[in-house]
C-alpha cells in the first residue's frame, strides 16, 4: 500500500470537493443524532418496552455496528486496491439504510413489547451495517483528499459546519415531523421515511468525491488485504500508533458523554421542563452556537494548534455539562444558556479530532512506508459508535435504577423524584465527569504542527 504524501493539487482543495464531501456530514450527522434523541424514547414511551430492555436493544445494535467496523475498514482498503476507490461500498450503503431506517420505526400499533423490541433490534442493526458501509470509508478519505496539516483543518473545518447544521435538521426537524402524525406510530414512521431519503441522499453525493487511483500500477502496488484481517490490523493499529490510541481513547469518552446527553435530552425536555417541544429547543441552543464557533475553532487552531484547542473546548463543554446540575435545586429555563456554551464547544469537539486523525493516517503512513487509511477509519468509526451507543446504555441503567416508568403511547404516567433526579444527572454530572476523564489521554496526544508539515514539505 503506497504511503500517503504531499501533493500540491491537494492541499488546495476546490472549494466545490470541499463542499461534496462535507455534504455526506448530512448522513453521518441524521443517523448519529436522530436514533440517539428519539430511539430509546420510542421504545419506551411509545411501545412500552422497559427502559433496561431498551438500552439492550440500542446496545445490541451498536456493539454489531463495532464488530463489522474493522471487517469494512479492511473491505474499503480492497477496493481501493482491487478497484482504484473505496466509493462503492458507501454506494451500497447509502442505497440501503433509507429502507432500513423506514422499517426501524415501522412497527404496527399494539404490537407486544416483546415483539416489539426484536422488531426495532433487527431494523436498527440493519441500519447500522449499511450507515458502516459508507461512514468507515468516509472518515478514511481526509488523508487522501488533502495534505497538510492547515488543509485537513479546512476540509474537515467544512464538514463540521454541515454536521452541525445536520444535527440541528434532524434535532429539530425529526420531533416536528413526527408530530405531524395522526397518532405517535405514524409519526415516527412518517419521520423515519423522509429523514432516510435526505440522510441517503446526502451520502451518495459525498460517494462521488472518493478519489480514484490512475492507473493499474498503482492499485497493484497496494496488496489485497482479507476481510478477517481487518480485526487484527485495527489491534495493530491501536498497538502501533501513540497518537491514534490517545485521540481515539479522547473521541471515545467524548463521544459516550454527548452520547448520553443526546439520549436524555428528550427525557429532560418531557419531564424536567415539563415540554415535549423543549427538546427543539434545546437542539437549537445546542447547534446554532455550533455553525458560529466552527470557523472560529479552526482559525483558534490555526494559531495554537489543533491540539491545544481541542484541549480547550473539551473543558468548555465540560464545565457546561456540570452546570446543568443546577436544575436539581432550579429547573427552568435557563439550562438554555449552559446548553448554548456546551454547543459552543461541541463545535470544537467534533471538527479538531477529524482533522487530527488524518494527520495520524499521514504519520504513520510515512514511518511505515505503507498506508492503512481504511483500517484507521475502521476502528475510528467503531470507537465512535461504541462511545454512542455506551451512551444510551448508561442512560438506560440509570433511569431503571432510579425508578423510571415506562409506558405506551395510549397511558399517561408520573414520573416519581428519584427518576427526574436520575434524567438531570444523565444529562450533566455524568457527562462532566467522562469529559474530564478524557483529558487525560488527550494530554498524551504528541503530534504537533511541524511533525506533519516539514516531512511533507520535504517529500514534495
């Protein structure tokens, strides 16, 4: 596999390259939000599945979605040997989870809970498979559409703003079209179809970017890699390289801590602000401080280093995680503002890592004298969606702990104190405390700017 190197054409990227990548966000930014606001709630809260069973079915999904990550990161690295690019899995991945997605969310009125939850369990691991065909090769395509460290900065710099904008189309926009419904299951389906289709159809036009290899003589330099040595290879991985096991550690932790915030959000709306349209709310004083503070977190990174800021937003977002806890002592309204400032941060959060990682892909590359930007990509996605899915797990464990009542949509419960106690410390203390613990592997992080620079500089 060759390494990767500089390239003057791309660390210039067209602005139009540019955007067709960062429109797959679309996709990447509608599955990771949508399922882990409304998920665990509509099993809940709509077909009476006990809240415990319901982080099962979540969990069950997800841990699927991280076996398959690595076996796809090796399936992606092939067909760039085999056939120039990586875009035909995320081809097939994109064609396929508006379907699954659909029959996720398509199970009929008073259908047993039990027959329920293995409904959604089978539909949501559908989803998962197809959502790994496209994002594992998506998150390996950085490293090969631009060089440098400010360029990687600026392309994924993009892609955090349509992500942003994603989650707020999708935060916002999924509970509204499921109001629309004629009762709460036709909702969600009415939800789930639409929200497919744009998901779909972001990825496939972020499919068309993948760079093709010119020519026969190169993809034959690259060796055919089988799909069970994708698990070995990501252990290799992880093994090998200093810097991608202390972001990946980082993004991980990270990611179970907005994993879980996303996942109580509906519950916090419904029973601490006593609204079920607050969870709109919330999602706009979450992303629209996003679309602001991402240009402004890559021009931060520009001058310290991506590294530093990335520092800085982590404890930004868990300093406003831990004010949250307040509402315990004063619910209302003002849970806005800490929210808007965690929004702030979380900008940083997701657009730093991304343009870090393909800096890792390109250091090793060049330590190695191979490439293994699939196999990086696949354990990357895997730890991101484990951290995710942990996340709707613990929300699970603590709102069974705390006495949480489930119900369908036809019954009306009240919820007893120690449960609302338990949603408030899901979406704040618990969050602070894996944000803090987070920082400690990120302190480890050693690559800096002219560690990628200079040796690039030098092989053009």
């Amino acid at each position: 596999m060759t390494p990767v190197v500089a390239d003057p054409a791309r660390s210039a990227l067209a602005r139009s390259t540019r955007l067709r990548y960062a429109v797959g966000s679309l996709g990447t930014g509608g599955f990771g939000t949508l399922p882990g606001l409304v998920l665990v709630f509509y099993l809940t809260d709509t077909l009476g599945v006990s809240a415990l069973a319901a982080g099962v079915v979540v969990t069950l999904a997800k841990v699927w979605d991280v076996v398959i990550d690595p076996a796809v990161g090796a399936l992606s690295d092939r067909e760039l040997a085999n056939r120039g690019a990586r875009r035909r899995p995320m081809i097939v991945g994109a064609i396929a989870l508006p379907v699954f997605f659909a029959l996720t969310f398509a199970v009929p009125a008073g259908t047993p809970a039990l027959a329920a939850g293995v409904w959604v369990g089978v539909g949501f691991v559908l989803c998962t498979t197809a959502f790994s065909l496209f994002q594992v090769p998506y998150i390996a395509l950085p490293a090969e559409l631009a060089a440098g460290y400010d360029a990687r900065t600026r392309l994924l710099s993009t892609r955090v703003v349509v992500l942003t904008a994603a989650i707020l189309l999708f935060g916002a926009g999924g509970p509204a079209l499921r109001a629309l419904g004629a009762d709460e299951n036709s909702g969600y389906l009415l939800m789930a179809v639409v929200a497919g289709v744009v998901i779909g159809l972001g990825m496939l036009v972020a499919s068309g970017v993948a760079p093709r290899s010119s020519g026969v003589a190169a993809r034959a330099a690259i060796p055919r890699i089988r799909l069970l040595e994708g698990y070995r290879t990501g252990m290799a991985a992880l093994r090998t390289s200093q810097p991608f096991r202390a972001l990946l550690t980082a993004f991980v932790l990270q990611g179970l801590a907005t994993g879980l915030m996303l996942a109580a959000a509906q519950y916090v709306a419904t029973w601490v602000l006593r609204s079920t349209d607050a969870v709109t709310l919330l999602f706009v004083a979450l992303i629209a401080p996003a679309l602001i503070a991402t240009p402004v977190w890559g021009a931060i990174a520009r001058r310290i280093g991506k590294e530093r800021a990335y520092l800085i937003a982590s404890i930004l977002f868990g300093v406003a995680a831990l004010l949250v806890t307040l509402q315990l002592v004063a619910p209302g309204a003002w849970i806005y503002a800490p929210v808007a400032l965690a929004g702030a941060a979380y900008a940083g959060m997701q657009a730093l890592p991304m343009a870090m990682l393909p800096d890792v892909i390109a250091l090793d590359a060049r330590e190695r004298g191979t490439g293994r930007a699939g196999v990086f990509g696949g354990v990357w996605t895997a730890g991101e969606t484990l951290g995710m899915a942990l996340g709707a797990t613990v929300l699970s464990i603590v709102l069974a702990a705390t006495g949480y009542l489930s119900s369908t949509g036809a019954t009306t419960v009240e919820q007893p104190g120690s449960a609302i106690v338990g949603i408030v410390v899901s979406f704040s203390l618990v969050p602070a405390a894996l944000l803090a613990a987070s920082l400690v592997p990120l302190s480890r992080y050693r690559i800096r700017r002219h560690d990628v620079d200079e040796p690039e500089r030098a092989s053009a």
